[in-house]
C-alpha cells in the first residue's frame, strides 16, 4: 500500500515529528486561501511516485495568484501516469542542511534498516552508486526498539554534530511508525534542519505491507487508490493476483516464487512476459477465468505453463486447465513443463486430451515460447 505525501506526513506529525504546515487544495481557489494563510509556499503535485521534483510536479509560489495559477496547471493533469486530483500547499521552510533517512525492511535479512545521509533531496539511489561511503546504515533486530542512546550514537559516527540530538529523535520516531504500521518503508527526503535547529520532514514516502490490511484497516483506508488495467480489475474480482505487462508471452504458473521465476528466464532468454499471474491450488477452479485473463491480453502470442506440484498435485492443475483449454479453443501455441507430485499423470492427461508433449525442463518450453513468438532466445 502506498501514500500520498500529505497522508504520509500525517502520520509522522502523529508520531511527533515536526512537518511544514499546511493544508490539501483540490482547487486552485482553496491554494490560493492558504497561500495567503501562509505567504511564500510550495505547491505539490499528490501522486504515488518518487521524483516529483524532477518531473516537475513540485513548484514554490512567492504569492496566492502564483499559488492559484500552478494549482490550476497540476489540477486534472496527469504525472507518471497517475492523475493529480488535489494539490499540498505548504509554508517555504529556509534550510541550513537537508539529510535523507530511512527505516526499511533489510533487503537480506530479518532487520530493520536506518538509514541516513548528509545528501538530502536528491537521489538516494545514485548516491549509493557513486559514493556509498556517504550513506549510513544501522541493522536492527525487529524484535528490539530503537533505543534513544542507540540513535544519538548513530547519528554522531555518521559526522553530523548540526542538530545530532534531534535528529537522533526523529529517528526514533520514525523507526516506531515503521514498526507499528507494518511499513515496508518510510523515507524521509529531504529531513531538514533550520538555522533555529529545528528538524522538519519536508518530504515523505511511505509503503506498507499490502498483507497487513487486516491488522491495519484505518491505514488501509487512507492508503492511495492503485491504478489498475481493466484486466487487472476484473482479476481483482475474481480473487487473482494478476499483473499486466507490455510483453508477448503470456504466464500462467502456480505459486508466486514460480511465475516470478519463470518470467525472469523469460527475460533472460530474450523474451518478455506479457503478464504475472499468481494461481496457486486454485488451478482446478480458476482455471478457465485466469487463462481467458492471459489470452484476453492484445500482445500475447505464445503461451508458457509452469505447473510444478508441491502441496497442489500437477494432474489436478492440469485436469482444469486442459477442460478449459478445450471449452475456449485458444489459438495462441502454448507451451508446457511439469513436474512434481502427479507430474506423470499429468504428463498423459497433456497428451491424451491436447496432443501436447510437455518439455523436459522450464527452460526448453520457455525458450520454445520465445522463438514462437518471434524473440530470440539462448
């Protein structure tokens, strides 16, 4: 689940970090009153995306008819592909340092990451590229706090004395929020300091574990709407977990580790997967609807299946996903490998009712599929 900045920062004043003030404007009339409220003002694009700034999609205003005329421009346009519905007007905060800090999930292992850097507002990720020496991290046990001591200690071996001890809290804090909302990520670019040492979240972005909407339904609730294809839409209504892509080789595998892998050999091979889709045990009864979502994809030209048999049998998947095939009569080739529990049966069941000979190994049917449909492959 992602959110927009305003519902982000929210949730940082909560926890007590400081935020410039400010207010939402889903038109430029209401810009203009609290750029009059508030003086010299930026005026912020709300879209789920990094990189407003670099595309545009965030503008200071000295006066309310300035404030007026770029909430007039954001309004109703559309930014990375998403629609900008209402605009953040906040008070231009004068900055002596601007930091970048962040509490993650380790990308390796069971922690959670702080990190922090003296290069605040720009981006991270290149940062990391050319320099990593400029980016600070701290492991910590998720079963632990952030302890204050620990945070301040932090803080001062990555160089910073400016503020340490309030940057230091912010931390904390921030790490708290990570923790209680069952974030992914929290990040905080640019964290500022004022020439009165005051510490303020200018900018933030927070992600949530989208399985944590049970345990966190007044988050789920504010969390921003995820655009959706119309395939992707009516998979949501029929309980699939289907991702839509610019390729031309459709997926259809159980299990997410194995329609993941399966599309990165696509990748490899030459190819390009034309969809994600997540079908599980529920081969059998989903069948037909997730291979009608794969095929009712413009760009599918061939067809991979992927079934390997661990708590689901093979034969079983396959008994579901033949009647179908044979109830829509597809066009497209498609090609098959199996294995695991009920891989034999399967197999048979493949031959019998498609005329079909399975390959040996994912690799072989995949690279089948590629020059099928025009690719290359190894």
């Amino acid at each position: 689940m992602n959110f927009l900045e305003h519902a982000a920062k929210a949730m940082l004043s909560e926890g007590g970090v400081r935020v410039p003030a400010g207010a939402l404007a889903p038109t430029p009339d209401s810009a203009a009153r609290t750029a009059r409220r508030l003086g010299s003002v930026m005026v912020k694009a709300q879209v789920p995306m990094g990189g407003r700034g670099k595309s545009g999609g965030i503008r200071s205003s000295q006066t309310p008819d300035e404030a007026y005329r770029v909430a007039a421009e954001f309004l109703g346009s559309r930014l990375g592909g998403h629609r900008v519905a209402e605009v953040l007007v906040e008070e231009r905060i004068p900055t002596v340092s601007e930091l970048y800090a962040a509490v993650l999930n380790h990308p390796a292992g069971p922690a959670r990451r702080v990190v922090l850097s003296e290069l605040g507002g720009v981006d991270i990720e290149e940062t990391a590229r050319s320099d990593a020496g400029l980016i600070r991290t701290l492991d910590i046990d998720p079963r632990m706090d952030l302890r204050p001591e620990a945070a301040l200690r932090f803080v001062t071996e990555a160089g910073i004395g400016t503020a340490a001890a309030a940057i230091a809290d912010v931390l904390v804090r921030m790490y708290r929020l990570h923790r209680d909302s069952d974030a992914e990520l929290l990040e905080v670019n640019p964290l500022a300091v004022t020439d009165e040492g005051e510490v303020v979240a200018l900018d933030c972005k927070l992600v949530v574990d989208g399985a944590a909407g049970a345990r966190q339904p007044s988050l789920s609730a504010t969390a921003a709407p995820e655009p959706l294809t119309e395939l992707e839409k009516a998979a949501r209504g029929l309980g699939l977990q289907f991702v839509e892509l610019d390729g031309d080789i459709g997926v259809l595998a159980n299990g997410a580790g194995l329609t993941m892998t399966t599309m990165d050999v696509i990748s490899h091979l030459g190819g390009r997967p034309a969809n994600f889709l997540e079908i599980g045990g529920d081969a059998y009864t989903k069948a037909r609807p997730a291979l009608e979502l794969v095929l009712a994809h413009a760009g599918v030209r061939s067809l991979v299946v992927n079934f390997c048999g661990a708590f689901a049998r093979t034969d079983v998947m396959i008994d579901g996903l033949t009647e179908a095939w044979l109830e829509l009569q597809p066009d497209v080739p498609a090609f098959f490998t199996v294995d695991g529990t009920g891989s034999s049966e399967a197999r048979r069941m493949l031959k019998q009712r498609l005329g079909l000979e399975p390959y040996a190994t994912m690799d072989e049917a995949i690279a089948a599929a590629i020059r099928s449909a025009g690719g290359r492959s190894a």
